[in-house]
C-alpha cells in the first residue's frame, strides 16, 4: 500500500504556483527563482534535523518520568505507601486519564501560537517538578494526585511534538523522523533501567531517603535542566522569524509547506479557530485509526511491566533493570530501519504489519515455555511491536493533511484515543497473577535461580 492520504489523494501542485508569490506576512520572504533549491534546502533539513533532535532527549526524559514507577516499585515504593491489591495498577493508570483531559485542546491551543518551543517548554518545566514532588509523597492517595497531574501536563508533549514535525518535513520525509522522535521510548528504556539501577543502589538512605524517593529527586531535577535548555534549542513554526535560519531557508520553509497544504488552503478559504476540530470530528477517519491505534497500544501493555517480567525469571532488581537495556537497543535498531524502508518504498501497511506479527511470535512462545532463555528471548520479538506504532502516526500525519488545524486536531485525537488504552491495559497484569507463576515456577523445580516473591506482584 503506497504512502497516500486513506482513500485518496489531493493533488497539491497548483497550490505550490499560486503560493509561490504571494508571501507571507510573519517574515522576510524571498523570490524562489532567486533560490538554488536542492543546495538551500539540504541546508535547511541539516539545520531543522539537529534541532529537532533534541525532541529525542525531551521525550526521553518525558518516558523516563511517565515509567520512573515501574523502576521505584522493585526497591519497596509499593510497601513505603502501604499499597495493596491493584491500587498500583491505578497508580499506573491514573496518569492516562489526564492524558485524555488535555492532548486535543493542548494541540488546538498550540497551532494558533507563535512560540511552541516556549510553550511546550513550560509544560516540561511542570511535569518535571510534580516529578520531584513525587520523591516526597507519604501516602498512596498523595501519590494518585500527583500521578494524575503528571498525565495532565504531560500530555501536550507528544501530540505537540508531532505536529512540530508535520509543520516542517514533507510526507515523505516524516516517518523517518518519527522514528527518530519514537526511538527516544526504547533508549528511555534503555537508559532509564540503567540510571535507575545506579540510583537505586547507590543513593539508598542518603540524606535521609530512600532509594526510590532519590530516583524521582534525580529524575525530575535532570528533567527541569532539559526543558529550560529546549527553550532556545526547539524550533517554532516555520511561519514564525527564525534567527538560526538565513532569509532564503525561512522562505524555502514556509513554501515546502505551501506544496504540501491541500484543498481548504488552496481554496482560500479561511480557518476558523474550531474548524478544524469541527471537522475531525465529523471525519470517520479519524475514529477507525484512533480505534485501531488504541488496540495496539493495549497489545503492548507489557512495556510498562518490563522490569517486573524479567524478575519474573528469578533476577535480583538490579540485574532486572539491567536486562531490560538489550531488548530495547534492537527495538531501536528496528525503528530506523523500518522506518527509513517505509519511507523509501511509499508503504506504510506492510510496514506496520509486519513489527506486529514479530510481536505476536513474541507473545507465542512466552506463553508456551516457562524456559528462562526463551521467556527472556520472547522479550526481544514483543520489544519489535512498538515499531508499528510509529508508521502508524506517520500515516495519520500524512493521512490529514487537508489544512494545519485539522491535522492539528486530528493528531491530538488519534493520539488520545491511542493513550486511552493505557486506562484499562494497565490491569492487564494483576498481581494475582504474579503468585500463579511463582507457584507454578515452584511446583515445577524450573530453572536454578531462586524465584523472589517480592518481585513477582505484576
């Protein structure tokens, strides 16, 4: 299936000659004639490439402070608050239910402003002190609170970064770049394990603390350095003066995006400030993609539980979180590739069953074996789904093109109706069913490590 619009295509190459000329008034334009193009515009993807590199280290940091909890709950966070039954399971998915409340008001805020790099910023500077906070809370119910309220502000993030990044790169252009922003989850996870293994073991009791309250303290303290570096670094939108961009490269930026516009712009109608969310709406498109992206964000549940599947295998918590990194360097490695290949050949849907039907082959041999080695090479196959996930937001980019609003809209939407599943997959994993395997494991004499029970509650 070729890289195209579900259902069809606009054809946009009249809109790149009547545009060509008429500038623009929110900055310095020039005649494209005067422009050597290929020369100005591979200067202008170098430039625009490294800046939104640094989308990478936000989300990075955004993943590490969504999961930090996973990490915390194998050196006594659970037992510190008194949790019981299922209640860090809500702790889990609490913060999903304030992803709902703000990703498609957030995004229909951000396509009306001139600074997106400061808003989205600001919203990182939020999150990351309620992280901090997160290092002081004594009561489970504290903890829900500020749960909630990480989700509430994290939530612009995502959706925000994708509509940066439709608002600059070409069709096709954007998934290779979505990978990239998307690889930030498995290297957070990468990482993330390893930072947490180190804090955990080797701040516990300083200062007073315990191991996992020193894990947010950090967490969130690196988090606040990011974000007030992204306020020089994140690029606005290509309509608004960019001193790291030379007059030609400004123009050239604004008319690859004038090519790309389709029928409302080319119309010259003009966008209301709803219009665009009246008309996601009303497009089934964007309902049949977010309930599509939503199931397979529930298919990949287990990401949350990473740590705790592989202490399943009878692993100490540090050798837990440090057996974590490799699955996700091959996810990663994955990523690029397909991505690039995707873009390469035009084809999103076999680009996007394919990552699937590797996970599923993970999801088969892990409930068909209690084998340590194969359970832990199970892991490597299901690490591949999320591959699809990115090719799939790079189709709902490409998909709802027809005016920025609306693509503004539709991106938040999808993206929430994805999210959404967090809400119910996060009890996907029960703890009851942590002890069942404990036993099962037991009454079996497999393997010849010990099985801990304190990390077997799922």
């Amino acid at each position: 299936m070729s890289v195209r619009p579900l259902l069809g295509s606009v054809d946009c190459s009249s809109r790149y000659e009547a545009t060509s000329s008429r500038g623009n008034d929110d900055g310095p334009t020039l005649p494209l004639d005067d422009i050597d193009r290929p020369i100005v515009e591979k200067r202008l993807l170098r430039k625009l490439d490294l800046r939104m590199a640094f989308l990478v280290l936000i989300y990075i940091m955004n993943i590490m402070d969504r999961y930090n909890v996973a990490a915390a709950r194998l050196h006594g966070f659970e037992e510190d608050l008194g949790m019981t039954g299922n209640q860090f399971n809500t702790l889990v998915s609490i913060l999903f239910v304030g992803y709902l409340l703000t990703q498609t008001p957030s995004n229909i805020i951000l396509h009306h402003m001139k600074r997106p790099s400061l808003y989205l910023s600001s919203c990182m500077i939020a999150w990351a002190a309620i992280t901090v906070f997160m290092g002081v809370v004594q009561t489970y119910h504290a903890a829900l609170i500020l749960r909630f309220f990480i989700g509430f502000v994290e939530a612009t993030f995502l959706p925000g970064a994708l509509l940066l990044l439709s608002r600059w790169y070409k069709k096709n252009e954007l998934a290779l770049r979505t990978a990239l922003l998307f690889c930030g989850s498995p290297v957070s996870n990468v990482f993330g394990a390893l930072i947490a293994s180190g804090i955990l073991e080797s701040l516990d009791g300083t200062l007073g603390f315990t191991a996992w309250r020193w894990l947010f303290f950090v967490e969130g303290a690196l988090t606040i350095v990011v974000a007030v570096s992204a306020i020089w670094i994140l690029p606005d939108f290509p309509s608004t003066p960019s001193v790291w961009l030379s007059p030609d490269e400004q123009t050239l930026a604004k008319r690859r995006m004038e090519e790309e516009v389709a029928t409302i712009e080319r119309e010259g109608k003009p966008e209301g400030n709803f219009s665009g969310l009246v008309e996601t709406l009303m497009d089934w498109r964007v309902w049949w993609l977010g309930v599509a992206l939503h199931l397979m964000i529930c298919s990949q549940s287990f990401t949350v539980f990473f740590p705790t599947l592989i202490a399943t295998m009878g692993y100490n918590a540090t050798t837990s979180l440090l057996l974590c990194a490799p699955p996700w360097i091959l996810g990663t490695a994955t990523s690029f590739v397909v991505a690039r290949h995707s873009d390469v050949t035009g084809d999103r849907f076999w680009h996007i069953v394919g990552p699937l039907l590797v996970g599923i082959a993970g999801f088969m041999m892990a409930i068909s074996t209690m084998n340590t080695a194969i359970r832990y090479l199970s892991l490597f196959l299901m690490a591949q789904s999320p591959v699809a996930y990115v090719v799939s937001l790079t189709w709902v980019m490409n998909t709802f093109s027809q005016s920025q609003s609306k693509r503004a809209a539709a991106i938040a939407l999808v993206n929430t109706m994805a999210v959404a599943s967090h809400i119910s997959s996060s009890y996907f994993w029960p703890s009851s069913w942590g002890t069942f395997i404990r036993e099962l494991v037991s009454h079996l004499h497999i393997g010849k490590r010990p099985v801990h029970c304190d990390v077997l509650g799922i």
